[in-house]
C-alpha cells in the first residue's frame, strides 16, 4: 500500500520534518517489484546497529522485522515473545534481533522515538505495543508524546528526534533493503538461522524450531 503525501502530514507536520523526506524510502508493499532475496547480508548490522535481546553467542539468531503500528507484531510482542525470551532468550540458547520495518508514517514515527530512547529502547517498544490502540489511531503526535515522556522525552527532546532526517533515513533504509533484498512484505516476518518465516507464530511452533536448531 502507498502512503500519500495526505496521509504523513497530520504525524510529521507538528514537529516540522518534510513529509517528503517520510515518504521517499518508503517500498510499496505489495507491488510487482521483484524482490532478490540474497541473504547474503543478512547478519550485517545496518546503520543503527542492531538491537539484541540475549546471548550474542547463543547458536540460534532470530531476526524480526516488525511495524509498530501493525496488530499482528502487537500480538506477537504481548502473547508469544514473553515465553520466547523466558525459555530461549534468558536461557542462553537464542538471541533476537529486533529491526523496525514502519508500514506508516505512524509507525517511521514511533521507530525513531524508541531509537532516540537509548538504553530504554525496549522499554518503548513494550509500552508502545502496550498502548498501539490509544496512539497508532486519532491524533498520534500528541499521543506519542505522552508516552515519550514516560521515557524521560521533554517536549525539545521529542521534537528532536522527529526531526532529525538522518535518523529518519537510516530508519528507512533498514525497511528498504529488508524489502528489497530479502523479501520482506509483511510484518512480522521473522528469520531464524537465515530461514525466513513470514507472520506470526505460535510460540510451540518457534519454539520447535529453535529446539531443531539448538
């Protein structure tokens, strides 16, 4: 789905950042472009870096790309990543990779915030699935604006971040590549040890697999 120049406005227009530059490195999902899928790349921290959860030697790598604004990575956030993380995660025998892929400018929005959080990335992330329905509907920039002040967000400091094109861009290059070169047109749509899994899963089913893995 194409987001219109209509459509990123009421997110970006407060804080002054050019729905232009919103819009520009956003892929049309869904589109007849041909995708590569040369993982080749796969493991290459983009120019965020990459957020972990676990052992960075742990033998099984999963990789997720979500959007936060997307219900079906809120339900794999709230119903299957707690028991995820508690067997695999904490235990040594798996490590996540979490990688924003925004379908939206709501979604670009919120990335930015979580990454401009610091060492209380996840912390967003929790909160901002927790409360996806109050903020990714109505008016988002005055709703995400609550919840970054919770993270310490002053009204300068939230302006900031949702200004900041470079970041912006660097956001939206991690969603183009995954689109363009591994395939990736839903969310979530996890990779574990380089095999792709599109949608949400149960966990016994992750689970299994990491199991067949370990």
């Amino acid at each position: 789905m194409k987001i219109t120049r209509r459509e990123a406005l009421p997110v970006f227009a407060a804080t002054g950042i050019t729905a232009a530059g919103a819009l520009s490195g956003m892929p049309v999902i869904g589109s007849s472009k041909a995708f590569a899928e040369d993982l080749s790349t796969l493991m290459d921290a983009g120019p965020l870096g990459e957020r972990i959860v676990g052992d960075v030697n742990a033998p099984v790598t999963i990789i997720e790309y979500a959007s936060m604004t997307c219900p079906h990575c809120r339900a794999f956030h709230k119903d299957v990543y707690p028991i995820i993380k508690e067997k695999y995660l904490d235990t040594g025998k798996a490590k996540l990779f979490f990688r924003g892929f925004p379908f939206d400018p709501s979604a670009a929005a919120a990335t930015m915030l979580a990454e401009c959080s610091g060492d209380k990335y996840f912390n967003m992330i929790d909160i901002l699935y927790e409360k996806q329905a109050t903020w990714a509907r109505g008016n988002v920039v005055q709703e995400l604006f609550k919840i970054a002040k919770l993270a310490g967000f002053t009204q300068e400091s939230f302006n900031a971040c949702l200004k900041n094109q470079e970041l912006l861009d660097n956001v939206l290059s991690i969603q183009k590549k995954a689109a363009e070169d591994y395939g990736v047109n839903s969310t979530p749509t996890f990779f574990i040890n380089g095999t792709k899994y599109p949608g949400n899963m149960p966990a016994k089913e992750m689970g299994d697999i990491i199991d067949s893995l370990v």
